[in-house]
C-alpha cells in the first residue's frame, strides 16, 4: 500500500484486524513535502533588500514586484539563491525535485542557462534554479 503515514496506519490495523499477516503488508510512505513556495506562503518580515557582503559587479538584476535593483555577483549560482538572498519572495520547489515551480516571467534583459532544462519553460519565462542574468534582467519577483 501507498499513501500518507495515517492512512497506512489504519489500514494496517484494519488488514490485521482482516487475518493478514503482518509480515505480509508492505507500504510505501507517500507524505506531503514542505512548502513549495516559501517566499510566498511563509510570512516573513524581511523586506526584499540587496544581498549581505560585498556589492556585486555584474549585471543588475531587477525584482520588480519588490522594487529592488542590484548587481548580479557570481558567488551566487543562480538567479533563485540571489533572491534569497534579497529576501525577494518567490515559489520553487526545485529541491524537492518538482521541476518548473520557480518559472518566472522575464519583463525585460536575458538570461543564461547555467544547466540546460530538460523541458524549456515557456516563451518570455525562465527557469530561476538553474539561470543567471545575460546582460542584465528585469524578472516579475
């Protein structure tokens, strides 16, 4: 059996209960993750802000929704970890290996892949995990 952990613990009684031996029930646990989304569904009081240490001398990149500017620095591997970095709220499930939560749309700029994507988002969107700025971009975050 498949499921969340309370569902395979009442089924478990309930086949027992049923004469099957126990030894004989599999299960495989089938949970709920964490928050897909946390710069969105966890409130957070940090405002969107430029990144601790030094300014970087890259391209600027512009979080419009959050009104924030600043230099793209590539101690940064991606455009996702930068705006974590601002505090700049975005969605992503990346690392809980669901692919293409964190598509933005790209207002203005370009971007660069750093890994190809296996499946290219759509047109005018890019995929934050695994892109960083081209010549400098303007994302809707």
């Amino acid at each position: 059996m498949c499921g969340p952990d309370p569902f395979m613990a009442d089924m478990r009684v309930a086949l027992t209960d049923a004469g099957l031996d126990p030894v004989h029930i599999y299960s495989e646990l089938f949970g709920a993750l964490p928050p897909i989304n946390p710069g969105i569904v966890e409130k957070s009081t940090a405002r969107p802000h430029p990144p601790a240490g030094p300014a970087g001398t890259g391209p600027p990149v512009s979080f419009s929704r959050s009104g924030l500017a600043v230099n793209w620095s590539p101690q940064y591997t991606s455009l996702l970890e930068f705006a974590e970095a601002c505090d700049v709220p975005t969605r992503f499930s990346c690392r809980s290996g669901v692919c293409h939560t964190c598509v933005t749309q790209v207002i203005a700029g370009s971007t660069v892949y750093t890994q190809p994507p296996l499946e290219q988002p759509p047109d005018g969107t890019v995929l934050i995990c695994v892109a960083e700025p081209g010549d400098g971009v303007v994302l809707d975050l």
